[in-house]
C-alpha cells in the first residue's frame, strides 16, 4: 500500500532571500561607485581634455596664474609673456586677450603618445561680441602632465590676430 505524501512532506526550492538581493544591490552600488570614482580622480585628470577644462575654468575665472601654468610656454612666447604676471599685465593692456568663455565643449580627440589634438567648440564672448568657433586645440605631455602647446598658440595668433590669441577663434 502506497502513502501519498503530505503537504509538509514536499520541500519547497530556495528562494533568494530578501537579504541576499539587499547584498547584490549593495555589491552592484559599490562597483558603481568605485567605477565613478576611478574615472573622476584616476583616469580623467590623467587625459588632455581635463587640462584642457581646467583652462577654460582658469579663463572664465580670469585666473592667470592658472592659465599660464597650463600652457607649455617656451620660445618666443617665453620671451614675450615670461611669467603670470606678465600675461595679466598683458591682459590688462589688450583686454581681447582672453575674451570671456561663455560655454566650451570637446569633441573628438586624437591622442598619440605625448601629442593630443582635442576638437573644441567655444562660445566667447570679446570686443567684437559672442562668437561660437571649433578650434583644434594641441596639447602636449610634459613631465607626464598635459599642457597646451604654446606653439600652437603662436600659430593661432600668427592666424588670426592678437584678440585671438587664445581661445577666440573667429576669422576675421
């Protein structure tokens, strides 16, 4: 004679339990947040585009100092802004220098061992008014940090004027 089994008889299969989901969230927020974490203080201060926004806050700022430690300054413009306080004093005297950063932007960039190339729209505004303009701006790595290339910024000037010689870009 055969016994037909009970209702507490049958085990029921394992079911996750609320605490093992609160644990897989817990885990899930963690990698999370160490994977932010990780971009925002190892990898980002490490690329050319976090140079390159920290120049535009310096410019918005109208923080010299900043901006001239950013550029990799050598040559003739070594010779002709030899310091920070040479650039404000600068600044000072043509006040299109550094015309007013109203909005930046990057697009693609190029990177190529110690050499970046970062497309960059910018809305100024100078004298002559706002201007919105894509600029190619390059970079170098320098003692492992990344700076502007000040040899661009001669070639921008020798381009486009004085009242461009950093980030306004407009044609004339």
């Amino acid at each position: 004679m055969s016994v037909s089994p009970n209702i507490s008889d049958v085990k029921s299969s394992p079911r996750p339990h609320g605490s093992q989901f609160s644990v897989i969230v817990l885990i899930l927020a963690v990698a999370a947040i160490a994977g932010y974490s990780y971009w925002k203080f190892v990898y980002f201060p490490s690329t050319p585009q976090y140079t390159l926004d920290k120049f535009f806050i310096a410019a918005k700022a109208r923080d010299y100092d900043s901006l001239y430690n950013l550029v990799h300054v050598t040559g003739l413009l070594k010779a002709a802004v030899p310091n920070a306080k040479g650039l404000r004093d600068m600044a000072q005297r043509m006040p299109g220098l550094v015309p007013e950063v109203e909005e930046y932007r990057f697009g693609a960039a190029t990177v190529s061992s110690d050499r970046a190339t970062i497309e960059t729209a910018t809305t100024t505004r100078t004298l002559r008014g706002v201007t919105s303009n894509t600029l190619n701006v390059e970079m170098e790595r320098v003692n492992g940090s990344w700076m502007i290339d000040g040899r661009w910024i001669l070639r921008e000037v020798g381009k486009r004027g004085l009242g461009g010689l950093i980030i306004d870009g407009s044609e004339r």
